[in-house]
C-alpha cells in the first residue's frame, strides 16, 4: 500500500496522483465475468395455452371452509417460522441502512484532557523552558493539555464501491422479502394439506366404526350357528379376531387424528386443543377446478424464483465491489476545535484554534493476493447464485408437472375405487345372505368384509390425495401469499 496526504495547497497534484494511480492499477485489475441465466421454459404444460392462472387467486377465495379459513388466519398471526423470516427482513433493512451511512461523512464530537512531564533534556523540555507564554511567565511543567472540537472522516466513493455495496444490501433485503413470501405460501399450504387430512381421518374413523358393527353383528350370526351345531369353534374364533383387529385399528387412527391436530396447533403456535372442523363426509369435497395458466407466469408468481432472481442481481453487484477493492481509495479526514493547555485560554482565537484537513489515498501495489482471492470467492458465489436460480426455475416447472399429472390420474383412480366400493357394499349384503342359508362359509364372510373395509379407506385416502394435489398446484404455481 502506498498512501498520500494532502492539504489545500496541493489538490492538483493530488488529481494527477489519483489518475496515474488509477491508470496503473486499472491495467491490472479482472475483468467481471458476464453470466446471463437460461430461463426458457417450455410454452406449455400440455396443449393449452389459456394463460387464465389459478396463482393469483388470494387464499381467502381459494379455500372456501370458515373453519380453514380462520386456522390459517391464526397461523399467518403466530407460526414461529413467520416471524423469524420477518426478523430476517428487518436485519436486511439494517444492513442497507449501513451501506447507505457509508457514503456520507462520518462527523464526531471530541472532548478530552491530560497531563503530560517531558525530561528537561529532550528537545520538548529543552524547548518548553526556554519558552514565554508572555514576557517573564514560562511554560507551565508539567504541563496540562484541554481539547474541545470536532472531526469527520469521509471515504470517496470514486469508483462506485459503496453505492454498490448498498445496491446489493436493497436487492438481498428485496430477496429477503420474497423469501417471507415463500414461506407465507408453504405455510397456508401446509395449513390445508393438514386440514384435509385431519378430515380424511375422522371419515376413516367412522368407517371403521361402521364396520366394528357388521362385525360384531356378524360374530353374533356365527355363535348362534355354533349353539345349533351349524357351525365351529373356529370360525367364531376367527370372527372375533377379526372384529379385535378393526378395534386395534380404530386406536390407531385416533392416534393420528391426535398428531395431525398437533401438527395444527404446531403451525398456528400453540399448544395442543381441538381442531374445529366439518366432520361430515370427505367424499362430499368437490376438489377445486386448476388452471395451471403458462409455465413463464412462474417467472413472476413464484416467490422462490424471485427471492433466487434478486439473490443473482446480489452476487453480480458484489463482483463489481470485489473488483473496485484493486483501485486507489480515497479518504479525506477533518477536524476544527479549540486545544490549549489551560482551561482559561481553551476558547481564545485564534490563539487556540485548531484545524487540520487531511487527504489519503492508498492502492494495493504489491501484494494484491487477499483482494484476488475475495474477487475470486465473488465471482464462485456468482455462479452459485446463476445455477441456483436455474435450478430454482426447473424445479418449479416440474412440481406442476408433476401435480397436473397426479390430479388426472387420481380423478381416474377415484371413480374405479368408487365403483369398487360399491360392488363390495353389494356384495357384503349378499355374503351374509348367503352365509345364513349356509351357501359360502365363513371365510367367504370375513375375506368380503375386509376387502370392503380396506377399499372403503382406501377412497378416502385418494380423496385426501386429490385435495392435497390442488392445495400443491396452487401453492407450486405460486398461489397463497398474496
């Protein structure tokens, strides 16, 4: 490093050390590596190109239950992660407001006193004893030092150093808000995906319910056979067996129902209690229509593309910063006050005043290896940052593949189980008929019951699958945060 100072009489020459520096310099500083993202994307998601968007619908009109609505209303008040991505907000504010004070001028107020005893025979005491303050009074020894004034340091901004750097704090902070926005939109997601299966559960707890029923009555049908010797030991055992299971699994599925509402009550911030809720049937759901809209609306719907966006715009600023550190700084310093060595003469002028005005201008010469190294690590989080938002677009173009392909297919899936639970209610009524006039055994009995009762909750799970795959089509398209 090499550093000059300067006073008023000598700007000229200061201007011409400041551009030969900058021309020496400049020669040997990198060049910033232009990146530009790939972000084409496919035109559509099917045949369609109807750009009618189902992301910009607010939450409140997509999800239609009073009962959702208020559990998410709750969540977006208390859900802790919320409020730690707003307290990550308003630490990027801070941070601009940093960068910002550092292109102004940095002004302080000094006050200060001391002593100080020189030896008689340096060049300070030699010259203080051989000093008049006025004729026939020396210098007082020891002697006393009062100081009142005011300073201020000042770095140039010459090659845009610090604007950058507080351009790249806005666009974090603009990143950090898109962030929250990321989070608002998994959150209410998240909200729904367990309402709808909290539901789901009550539906498969009553079915189960049902089912202890035939069962029990069934069981009641075989012990009668047994007293008329109709029927054997075995088959009760079996039946009762059969009927211990389902209880088995009805515990189970209270179970669940407990940990999904404390799932709730995890995301809306409390502590455990129930879940209010419409308990009628899950079948009775009517998934909401989707229109997926056109694969470049992600660019603007999905808060993770535009937080990873902004996060690109950050790391391509910080490059220049990198880079402005090989060229000359300059910093300018100054200061007026009142300096005398008794306080009785501290404000008399312009024997006490005190001013100094100083300019330094310093560039790396030699061992520039530290600044290379950060240029270095700049232009790697800038490629970071290039892949990332690449990445970050893929991935969102494939999750709405992903759930447009799985609403089609458990549309399809629903009406062949529908039917299927159907023909196995059917087919219960007929077994135990036929059971009675002793035309299929019991086995025959228990095998139909238990296909009727797996197929039963097996609907019910590919209805709370539907629900769950417009709840993250809406969310994957970017809905839910507006």
């Amino acid at each position: 490093m090499y550093k000059v100072h300067l006073n008023l009489k000598n700007l000229n020459k200061y201007f011409v050390a400041l551009g030969l520096s900058a021309l020496v310099v400049g020669c040997k500083a990198p060049s910033v590596m232009e990146t530009t993202a790939k972000t084409v994307v496919p035109e559509a998601y099917n045949s369609s190109k109807d750009t009618t968007n189902t992301a910009t619908v607010q939450w409140r009109n997509f999800f239609t239950d009073n009962n959702l609505q208020n559990l998410i209303d709750t969540a977006l008040q208390n859900n802790q992660e919320l409020m730690i991505t707003l307290q990550e907000i308003e630490i990027a504010k801070n941070e601009v407001r940093l960068k910002k004070a550092a292109l102004f001028p940095t002004v302080g107020l000094r006050a200060g006193s001391g002593i100080e005893k020189v030896g008689r025979y340096t060049s300070q005491g030699a010259g203080d004893a051989s000093t008049e303050i006025t004729p026939g009074k020396e210098m007082p020894d020891p002697l006393s030092d009062f100081i009142v004034g005011a300073y201020a340091n000042w770095e140039v901004d010459i090659w845009h150093k610090l604007h950058n750097s507080k351009k790249a704090a806005l666009t974090r902070y603009l990143a950090t808000v898109e962030g929250k926005n990321f989070v608002l939109t998994n959150l209410v997601a998240e909200v729904a995906n367990s309402y709808y299966e909290l539901q789901a559960l009550d539906n498969q707890l009553l079915i189960v319910q049902q089912n202890i029923a035939i069962q029990k009555n069934a069981l009641e049908i075989v012990q009668w056979q047994k007293e008329a010797a109709k029927e054997t030991e075995l088959a009760v055992q079996k039946f009762k067996a059969e009927v211990l299971k389902s209880r088995s699994l009805e515990f189970d599925i209270r179970q669940n129902i407990k940990e999904t509402e404390n799932k709730i009550n995890f995301l809306l911030g409390r502590y455990p209690q129930e879940i209010p809720r419409d308990k009628a049937s899950v079948l009775s759901i009517v998934p909401k229509a989707i229109a997926a809209g056109i694969p470049s609306q992600l660019l603007s719907n999905r808060p993770d593309i535009k937080q990873a966006e902004l996060e690109l715009v950050a790391a391509k600023i910080d490059v220049k910063v990198a880079r402005a550190e090989f060229f000359p700084s300059l910093e300018i310093s100054a200061g007026v006050g009142f300096n005398a060595f008794k306080p009785s003469y501290l404000f008399r002028t312009p024997e006490s005043l005190l001013y100094n005005l100083v300019g330094d201008l310093a560039a790396p010469l030699i061992n520039r290896n530290a600044i290379k190294a950060e240029f270095n690590s700049a232009n790697a989080r800038q490629l970071q940052a290039l892949y990332n938002y690449e990445k970050t677009v893929l991935n969102a173009y494939l999750e709405v593949s992903n759930q447009l392909s799985k609403i089609d297919n458990l549309e399809k899936s629903y009406d062949l189980k529908s039917q299927q639970v159907a023909a196995l209610d059917q087919s219960i009524n007929v077994s135990n008929d036929l059971f009675k006039s002793a035309r299929v055994d019991y086995l025959e009995v228990l095998l139909t019951q238990r296909d009727a009762l797996e197929t039963k909750l097996e609907l019910i799970d590919t209805k709370r699958d539907q629900l769950n795959a417009v709840v993250n089509v809406y969310k994957n398209l970017g809905g839910g945060w507006k």
